[in-house]
C-alpha cells in the first residue's frame, strides 16, 4: 500500500481510499481492499498525532495479504510519514495485539 499525507488548512486525519481496476478487474475484490484499508486506518487512527489528511493507496499484494501485516505495514508507514511515535507503535501493537 502506498501512504500519502498532506498537511495545510482544514486537515484533521481525514481518508480517501483508492484501489483501482490494477488490483483486480472484479469490482468485488477491490471493495474487500478498500474494506481492509478503511477498517486498518480505523483502528490505528487513536494512536496517530497531528492534523493530515491520508490517502491510502491499495496495491495487489494487499488482496492476499493476511489482517495482522496489514495493520503492521499500515502503522510502519504511518511511522514513516512522522504520524506517529515510537511508544505510539508499541502501544498500538500491544493494544491491536500485534506479535512481531
């Protein structure tokens, strides 16, 4: 997935999803990865800080992905967009409960 965030006047950790006909041409399939991203960002949102709107971008591999590395990578690339702390990670994965 790709994680895009942008900063300036009326942001407050809004989401846009896109997942387009290069994940699958079956409409159904890229529902269940909107469904994935949508209901990932939901859980790691409490621990995400400052004001950014998000935009996730799906990619193919997340159809065959299990639940647990979705939520990893989505809180990895949140640590990289400077979103979130390194005490955030720890205290999402204890709460999400995520095993490394």
């Amino acid at each position: 997935m790709v994680f895009w965030r942008r900063s300036g006047e009326a942001t407050s950790l809004r989401l846009g999803v896109v997942t387009s006909k290069k994940i699958s041409l079956r409409a159904n399939k890229r529902n269940r990865a909107r469904r994935h991203l949508r209901e990932a960002y939901r859980q790691i949102r409490p621990y995400l800080s400052g004001d950014y709107d998000v935009l996730l971008i799906g990619r193919r591999n997340i159809l065959q992905a299990k639940w647990p590395d979705i939520l990893r990578e989505m809180l990895a690339l949140a640590k990289r967009a400077g979103m979130i702390d390194v005490g955030g990670i720890q205290l999402a994965k204890n709460d999400l409960n995520l095993n490394l």
